[in-house]
C-alpha cells in the first residue's frame, strides 16, 4: 500500500527539516513548500494531509487553507502557528482545518497528531467505499429493460430520487421488482449516505408493528424494558421503505397519515413529538383505490402516498425483455458460481418468452439460477427449465377487438369463472391458468362475488 502522503509548508527552514525528518522516520513521503504559491503548487501533485504555516511570506495560513480545501475537501490540514488567539482557530476550524497546533511544538505531538489524522482520512476513505459498494448492486442500470415501460419507469426513478419529494408509491404485481425500485430510488438520491429501513407491513402483529416503526418507551407494555427507538427516528436522513402498505391494521394508517403530514411522531407510550427528516417508500400488490372503496384503506392515507406513483409492469406484459433479463442473470450467475455459461438455446428461449411468468421478475430470477445450478454444459436448453417447458398454454397472439366492442368485465369474470371450475376452485391453481398470483385471483373473487357452487 502506499505511504501517504504530507506536505509541510513553513517558511522557516529548520521547522521544515525538524518535521521532514521525523515524519519520513514514521514512513510518510514528505513534500516540502516555503511560501503559499508553492503550497498550491505541491498540493496539486497529490496530498493526504498538510501542515500548514499560518503566516507565510506571500499569505496567510487561512487563504492558503481555503484553496487546498476547494481543490479536494478530503485533504486534511492542521495549522501551526506563534500568534495563538481564539478568533484565530475558531476561523480556522470555520474553513475547515481539522486541528490547530500552536509554535513552539514538539516534533513527537505533531507526528501523533498527524497519525490520528491519517487515521481519521483512512476511516472515511473505507466508509466511503463501503457505502459504494452497497450501492452498487443498486445502480439505476439494475433496472433491466428497453421495452417503452422500463425506459419510463427507469427514467421516472431517476427524477424522483433527484427530487426532494419526500413520498413514493410503487404499485404492482408481486415479483415485479418493487423493493429493487426503492433501493435504486434511495441509493441514486442524496440520502444514500444515510440509512435505509425496510419492513414489511404484513409481517408483524399491530402492536409490535407500531413499535418497530415509532419506537417505545420503556415501561409502555409488557417486556418493554428499555427505551427503544423505531425505523423512523433510526432513518433519518434517510428512507424507510414501508413493503405491502396495503396490509397495515386501520389503527396505524392513522399514525402514518399524521406522520406523512406533519413529520413528527410520538413513541409508543411517550408524549414528546419526535421530528424527522425522512423519504417514505410504500409498496403494494393490492389496487389501493378498491381498498378504499371496500373500507379497507384510508382515502386520505391513499391520497397522501400516492403523490409520486410508480407502476411496475409485469413481465407477461413486456415479452421484448425477457431476453435481457435472462442475459443479466446468466451473467451474473457465471460470477456468482464460477461458470462460464455462453447464453439460452434458442428453444428455451422462444419457450421463456411464451410462457405467462405469474411470479415474474422473480421468477424468472429463481428459474435462471435453477437452471445455472443444474447445467453442465456451455447453454442453457429447454430441459433445464421445467416450468417452460411444461407446456402451460399462454395467450400471445393479437386478439382482434370485435367492431361492435366488447365488455371487457364480463370477459374477465368468464375468465376466473372458467379457470375456477377446471381448477375445482383451487385459487393457486386457477391464477396460474390465468398468469397471475394467488392474491389477485383471491381479489377477483371478491370482486365479482363470485361463489363455489354445490
């Protein structure tokens, strides 16, 4: 690994020496300047941390401090100085010095300030790659698709995560890829330094869901031993992406309307309002607007979240992308299991592409990575995926729409009914003959107040 680097600017010759000498013996490369010009100068050539004269022939410490600082902010600076005063270092500091010293020094105390101070540089350096690399994996590329859907969706996420706005709504069947949009959403925005939250609505009972998002005091219910901070005060700064919203208890959509609009909460079982900075994701399978009309979902919750919606297509419903998916998971599985599969048979392709994927994206992920698992050879054909090559009929051709119309409800009900009945009502069943999942087939049924007969 490299030394670092320091940069010593004093006008005094045996000052420069002294501290040149004693930091190489610590292994440092040492760059030497003995006015400010030179300074600016030397630090163009690369510098992790400058020990800076605060009274030199052609400036002053602090100019020289504020254009080091505007040329590369990490660059840390410590500022030696004989005219000690408050007003000096309180300046100092304002123009972001990370220590002030003050002449005469010892050689020995500057050389351990100047390893804390590199100290701190590495911190933020691995601080800064790890942030990246968890980012990474969620770069708006991520988002695969050149349908006119995908190109919309990925360029909607672009401007919403370069807004300010503050609330996201994302809709969509299951397995479309929503929690993967509110990743890309926080981590392309300038929240992504601070924390991101994820919960699922539907996971937790009421209560415990209500403390987990506002936390608790101690002493507000049973086991309740400690003071407990929730998801939203820990976020701040940050995103709390709130997965299955349609599933949250009346009770508490009432506390998150009051929070969506005023921003402050209380603990559960506390009294002080709680302010937070924070951007609320909310993601749902279910179409909230008929949550709303069956009283199942606030209409004013409804309305506050849905300021930014986003629609995330289902796969059935872009066929032209199937085949980038499959490339992107080929690819990365090659890295992930060390193979070196070339791509899909054209078979098994013209197979994955006619085939309904009710699960969809996530579907086709676990269908590729079975597949990457399984084969031995160099291409993956159409006996490494069962659930094409099953033979599920699906609907791909163009259905010519009759010149009188059609009643596009009634054809659906007939649909269900008919998928129903072939099924013995087996509702898993009956949504795969119809390419959906379980929940919307069960939605359906409800819909159209359909009943098992006999």
């Amino acid at each position: 690994m490299q030394a670092p680097t320091v940069l010593v600017v004093d006008d005094e010759q045996l000052i420069r020496w002294s501290l040149t000498n004693r930091l190489a013996e610590e292994g440092y490369r040492v760059l030497e300047a003995a006015t400010a010009a030179e300074a600016i100068e030397k630090h163009r050539e690369g510098v992790d941390l400058v020990l800076l004269d605060y009274r030199l022939p052609d400036g002053d410490g602090l100019a020289v401090l504020r254009q080091i600082k505007e040329a590369d902010p990490d660059t840390l600076v410590i500022l030696l100085t004989a005219y000690s005063s408050v007003d000096t270092a309180v300046e100092a500091m304002k123009h972001g010095a990370y220590h002030y010293a003050n002449k005469p020094f010892h050689v020995d105390e500057i050389a351990l300030l100047v390893e804390k101070a590199l100290e701190t540089t590495r911190l933020r350096r691995e601080v800064r790659a790890l942030r990246a690399s968890q980012a990474q994996p969620y770069s708006l590329d991520r988002i695969v698709g050149e349908s006119e859907a995908m190109v919309g969706v990925r360029a909607l996420l672009q401007k919403i995560a370069a807004s300010p706005a503050s609330t996201v709504l994302l809709t969509g069947e299951s397995g479309t890829g929503k929690d993967l949009a509110a990743k890309v959403i926080h981590y392309a925005s300038d929240r992504a330094a601070r924390p991101f939250m994820n919960i699922t609505c539907s996971a937790l009972p009421e209560a415990l869901l209500e403390s987990e998002l506002f936390g608790h005091e101690r002493g507000a219910f049973t086991g309740a031993d400690r003071q407990k901070r929730g998801l939203l005060e820990s976020a701040d700064g940050g995103t709390v992406f709130l997965d299955e919203i349609g599933e949250m208890v009346p009770g508490l959509q009432a506390k998150m309307l009051r929070f969506l609009e005023e921003k402050t909460f209380k603990r559960v079982g506390g009294s002080a309002d709680i302010h937070v900075d924070i951007r609320v994701i909310a993601a749902t399978n279910r179409l909230l607007e008929d949550e709303v009309r069956q009283g199942r979902f606030r209409e004013d919750l409804y309305y506050r979240l849905n300021v930014l919606p986003v629609v995330l297509p289902p796969l059935r419903g872009r066929p032209e992308d199937l085949p980038l998916l499959v490339n992107f998971y080929v690819d990365a599985y090659n890295t992930e299991f060390r193979k070196r599969v070339r791509g899909v048979s054209a078979d098994a392709m013209t197979r994955l592409q006619t085939y309904g994927w009710p699960g969809n994206v996530r579907e086709l992920r676990n269908a590729v990575e079975r597949a990457m698992l399984l084969v031995e050879g160099d291409v993956l054909t159409l006996e490494q995926f069962p659930v094409a090559a099953s033979g599920l009929a699906r609907l791909t051709e163009r259905v010519d729409l009759p010149a009188s119309g059609i009643d596009l409800e009634q054809l659906e009900r007939s649909l269900v009914i008919q998928a129903l009945e072939r099924t013995g009502w087996n509702q898993t069943k009956a949504a795969a003959l119809l390419g959906v999942n379980r929940d919307q087939i069960r939605y359906r049924i409800e819909k159209f107040k359909l009943e098992k007969s006999g």
